[in-house]
C-alpha cells in the first residue's frame, strides 16, 4: 500500500531535458540592465515572453523591417510618451497608429503637465474640485478649456483651403505646431512618421470639431478616412519585412494587423497586453489568433509573442533590451 500511494505522490521520471535551466539574474557584484534582460530569458513566466519579445523586436532591427507601433491612449497619459517620443525621434519605428486621446493629451502636455494624484480618491469630490482621474493620475479641467482654444485656432487654418481632410493629415500639422520635444505628434511631423488615428473623433477631438462646426455654423468641414486606410495597405504591401509592437489594444492594434492582412501578414509581432482572451474580443486575442487570420504570419522560428503585463512596467525595458540602453540598437 505505501509503495503504491507513493507512486501517485512522487512518480519520478528518467526524462532528459535539452531545454536550458531555470536560472535568474545574479545580482553578486556590479549591476548591469543588460545581463539582467539577458537572464530573464531563463527566468520563467513573463520575463521569458519579455526576453522572447526583445529578440523578435532585434529580428525586425536586423532586416530593417518597416516598424508599426500601436498604443492607446492611456499610453500618452502616462510616463510612456516621452518613451514613445524617443523610439520616433531616434529612427526606430516607421509607422505609429493610435487613438483619438492619445493625440488630445499629446497636445496637453505641451503646455500643462498632468499630476500624478491616488488610486482610492473621492470621485464626487475630484468632479466638483475640476479634476479627472486616469487611474492614480489627475487631470484637471482646465487642460481641456485651455485644449479647446487652441484647437478653434488650428481648425481655422487646417480647413482654410481644404475642407475634407485626413486623420494623418491632421496628426501631422498639428504636430508642426507644437514645439515640445517630448511630443509624439512634434517628433513624427519632424522626422517624417505617419501618425494614423482612424477614431479621430472618438475624443475630445470629435467633441470639438461638432463645437466647430456649430460656432462657425458650417457643415462642409469632416474628417475622411478611406484614404488614410488606402495609404496604409499600399505602403505594407511595398515594404519587404514588416514587425509590429502592439501596446494595448482596440483599433490601432487591429489596423496594423488588418492592414498586414492584404500582404499575406506581418512578418513580425509583438504584443504587449493586459487582455482577457476568454471574452473573445480583440484586445484580448494573441498573436496565434491571428495567425489563424492571416494577419501575422506562421514561421518555423519564433516570429511573435505576447508579454501578458502592463505596459508602464514592460515597455522601457523592452526599448532598453531591443534598442541598447544607450539607445542605439544592440549589435
């Protein structure tokens, strides 16, 4: 009896393993972020998807790959657009899609910086004292009245002599406008990066371009956005390799893949998520759903991974990883 019983507790195995030992970082002597990133290749969990994710993002570097980075825009809220800055000033991403909100809040924070503020706050109290809570960052509304204006003097001059325009044509001369160097929108208008936003009105953008168009009493003035849609499948369905870095989900996410689509995939993809798969949305679906789709494509070595974290704690070592904490791309 106790022969048998210990069978079902401790049923041994002469298996061999070619696989690498479970092993982290050694943090005896000098510290070095590098080696660190290295070892999370053995780490387990999610710090082995991090290190997978590195290495696929070095791949698209190695065959200059034409880089899609999608975020949302409680990405821009945060401390990750001055990441997100950097990778478009530094050359290592060729196409940016995004919201609505990202854009509104880029704008923002050129001029007024939001605060960081609590988690567990009194929201009846933060509504009648003017200030909005982004998770434990405040906003006060203020950013908005001052948003407002300065958006009725850009429309004036963006639909002067056009009066249907684009939502990249709007990223664009907007950004040009601005003078922050830590704006996304300043950086890609300066060295030429499409910034797609396909829900354009889905934000305070929307909200005041109907106030536009009631003060101005003018109903000819819209956002079009089949040729912005036009414009990104010819332009991946030219580039020879392409890798996508998926922060978040919703529409920007679903773009880059539904317009790799028409190339047979991407070549490349990396997801960094907080989503559920079990509800079966799009936020929450992994790369190999997408396989299935035709919209990442399947390769014998690992071409995509998801990191299943969220992306303040995720994303700058994954720029610091791929690119070199110096900023230039790890030979």
């Amino acid at each position: 009896m106790e022969d048998e019983s210990r069978e079902h507790v401790v049923p041994g195995s002469d298996e061999e393993f070619d696989s690498p030992d479970v092993r982290g970082y050694d943090f005896r002597g000098g510290f070095n972020l590098g080696d660190m990133l290295d070892a999370y290749a053995t780490t387990g969990f999610q710090a082995t998807h991090l290190a997978e994710a590195i290495d696929i993002v070095e791949k698209m570097q190695d065959e200059d790959a034409q880089v899609y980075l999608t975020f949302t825009s409680n990405i821009v809220s945060s401390g990750l657009r001055e990441v997100v800055a950097a990778l478009v000033r530094e050359g290592h991403v060729d196409v940016l899609i995004t919201t609505s909100g990202s854009v509104a809040e880029d704008v923002i924070k050129t001029e007024k910086p939001f605060k960081m503020g609590d988690w567990d706050a009194d929201e009846a109290e933060l509504r009648e004292r003017g200030v909005n809570r982004l998770g434990n960052i405040f906003v006060p509304s203020d950013r908005y009245v001052w948003l407002e204006e300065y958006l009725y003097d850009f429309f004036d001059d963006f639909f002067d002599e056009e009066r249907v325009r684009t939502p990249t044509e709007f990223t664009r001369e907007l950004g040009e406008t601005l003078d922050d160097p830590d704006s996304v929108l300043k950086q890609a208008a300066d060295n030429d990066v499409t910034v797609y936003c396909p829900a354009l009105t889905d934000a305070e953008v929307g909200n005041f371009l109907y106030y536009y168009r009631q003060r101005t009493d003018t109903d000819d003035v819209g956002i079009e956005v089949l040729d912005d849609y036009e414009r990104l499948i010819d332009e991946g369905m030219l580039a020879e390799t392409t890798g996508l870095i998926a922060v978040g989900g919703g529409v920007p996410k679903h773009h880059a893949i539904m317009t790799n689509l028409f190339r047979g995939g991407a070549d490349y993809a990396v997801y960094i998520s907080t989503g559920m798969e079990g509800d079966g949305s799009l936020s929450g679906a992994p790369p190999d759903e997408a396989v299935s789709w035709g919209k990442i494509k399947s390769d014998d070595e690992t071409n995509y991974t998801q990191v299943q974290a969220e992306a303040t704690l995720v994303l700058p070592l994954l720029v610091a990883g791929a690119f070199g904490t110096d900023g230039s791309h790890k030979s």
